[in-house]
C-alpha cells in the first residue's frame, strides 16, 4: 500500500505541475512501463480535471475528505454488474479526492485567478506572468492564470494562440517546477522554454523552439525537442520535423523560410490566421521550395508577398483562402 500511495502522489504532483525534475524523470519512467501504467495516469487526470471543473459543488473541509478516505479504505465497491474494484481502484479514488480538495482549497483561499483576453480587432498582447514568464497572445486569444505561482501549481488554460517563454522556477528543494498549459485538447508541460501554441477549430499545434516539452492528449503522449512540432488533427496527434521559427512570425512579422513546402505553407496559414486553405492542382507545387526571408506584418502582406514566391493567385474569401498555381 504504501507503494502505491508513492505513485498516486507522484500523479497527482504531475498533474499539478507540481512535480520536480527528478520526480518528472521518475513519472516518465513509471508511465512507460506498461499500458496498464498509462490507463491508471489517464484515470486519475481525467477525474482531477473533471472535479477541478466542478468547483462549486466540492466541499474543502477536511474531515468531509477525512471520512471518505476512510469509507473508500473500508468499503469494496462493486460496478452496475455486481463486479469488485480492486483496493488499488478504490485507494486511487480516496487519493483523487483528496487531492482535488486540497487544489480547490488552495485556488479559492491563497491565489487570485486572472483573466486576459485579447480582442480580434486589438493588436497583439504581452502578458507577464508571477513567474516572469512571458506570453504572447494574438488577437481572438484569451488566458487564465493564478495570481500568485506560489501558492498554486504553474497551471495556466489557452484559449486560442499564443508564444510562451517560460521561466525557470525552483521549488523549496533547488528543483525545477513543472509549467503546464490546458488547451480544448492537449496538455502542455515543460520546465524552461520557448514554444508556440497555436489552435484552428479542432486542430492545434505546438511548435518548440528551445527546450523540451511534453504533450498529450487522451491516451496519446509525445515528446518534443527544438524544431519538433505537434499537430493535433481528427483525433490524433502526430509529429514532425519543421523551420519553428517560421512558425513565430505571426508574433514578430519575420516569416524565415528554408526549404519550406507547399504543404507547410498551407499548415502554417491555417494555423496563423484561423482559416481554411485550398490547394488548387496540387501536383503544381510539388518541386516548390521557399527559402529566404519575409517581413510582413498584417495577413494582406504576408498574401501578396507569397504570390510571386508560388507563382500563383491567392484569393480570400470568407475564411477560406485559395492558392491556384500561374502556370498551365
């Protein structure tokens, strides 16, 4: 019992972002020793979160989680069909709770939570977090953060895109604490970075520039170094190889080509600008590569100056921008 009351606190300070850069290293190692590891990690996060969301309806009081413990420790619970959970089960059940109270008590009694949002028709916003990390969000983007990092785990939610360059923070221990990032879907963490997180309906990338972060999303986790990117689409988040500094030109206007594809271009706007891009022909732009630099800083700009570049028309309409080669 007392082994694994080691691992549901080792989860549990995970999720939180509470956890060291030994204990990052330890849960790491842990959640890829088997499927069943990975299962019981996306149990508890998924009922963490899903009591986090529920504030009002959770009591704080100690002794109400005191006597749940200790029903949960007491008591085999049984399924609809009558069938046993086992005390592992029950145990993590008694932990989540626990757990739960103890971060709602921590966010309504010792921290100020702060929202910043970002008009689609203002220009973009520099945030400066209790950390002295930095955010950059883009217009239509909006974040939620606790006024004091101290008294709560580094957790912020994005909603939309925004360029982090993220502090590096020690605990009481000389370690390094976790910062994670909630979006609709995917969970960002890292310790010391710089990235860029960007959403277009159901799709959301991230894109690392310096450092290492660590993606999931459901059952699905992934790793990323300088250069890697995650793109979350239909369901699945896949990873690749890209330029990620072109991927930070919505945020400085310095758009940095080298040898970059027609289909990264057409990631790239869609991602930028929240809209949907047609390739006409296609099979047209295979052999195109772009390399070299582009200032722009407006949509209008960066579209004009890739015509040339393509050898071909680009026309907006609504949110749907069409790319149609010059060439018969």
């Amino acid at each position: 019992m007392k082994q694994d009351e080691a691992i549901y606190t080792l989860i549990l300070k995970y999720i939180e972002g509470k956890a060291s850069e030994e204990e990052t290293a330890e849960f790491l190692q842990w959640i890829d020793q088997s499927p069943e590891n990975k299962i019981l990690y996306f149990k508890i996060k998924d009922a963490v979160e899903a009591l986090s969301k529920n504030e009002s309806q959770v009591s704080a009081d100690p002794q109400v989680w005191a006597s749940i413990t200790e029903k949960y420790n007491r008591e085999e619970k049984t399924d609809k069909k009558g069938i046993k959970f086992p005390k592992l089960w029950r145990y993590a059940a008694a932990v989540i709770l626990l757990a739960g109270a103890a971060l709602l008590y921590s966010r309504h009694n010792n921290s100020t939570w702060i929202t910043v949002q970002v008009a689609k028709n203002e220009a973009m916003k520099k945030v400066l977090l209790p950390d002295h990390s930095q955010v950059w969000l883009k217009p239509g983007s909006s974040i939620h953060y606790p006024s004091n990092f101290e008294q709560v785990s580094r957790i912020i939610d994005l909603k939309g895109d925004g360029f982090f360059e993220v502090a590096k923070q020690l605990d009481t221990h000389g370690n390094r604490k976790a910062f994670t990032i909630k979006t609709a879907a995917l969970s960002i963490s890292v310790l010391g970075t710089s990235f860029n997180v960007q959403q277009h309906g159901e799709e959301e990338g991230v894109v690392v520039n310096t450092g290492v972060v660590r993606v999931e999303s459901k059952n699905q986790v992934t790793t990323l170094h300088p250069g890697n990117k995650a793109l979350f689409k239909n369901k699945q988040l896949i990873s690749s190889k890209v330029n990620a500094s072109l991927y930070k030109g919505w945020m400085t206007g310095n758009y940095e080509f080298n040898d970059t594809s027609i289909e990264e271009i057409r990631e790239l706007l869609e991602l930028t600008y929240n809209v949907t891009v047609k390739i006409d022909q296609p099979e047209q732009f295979k052999n195109i590569r772009l390399s070299g630099r582009v200032m722009a800083k407006t949509e209008q700009e960066f579209l004009e100056l890739l015509k040339p570049m393509l050898s071909a028309s680009i026309i907006k309409q609504q949110n749907t921008i069409t790319i149609k080669p010059n060439r018969l």
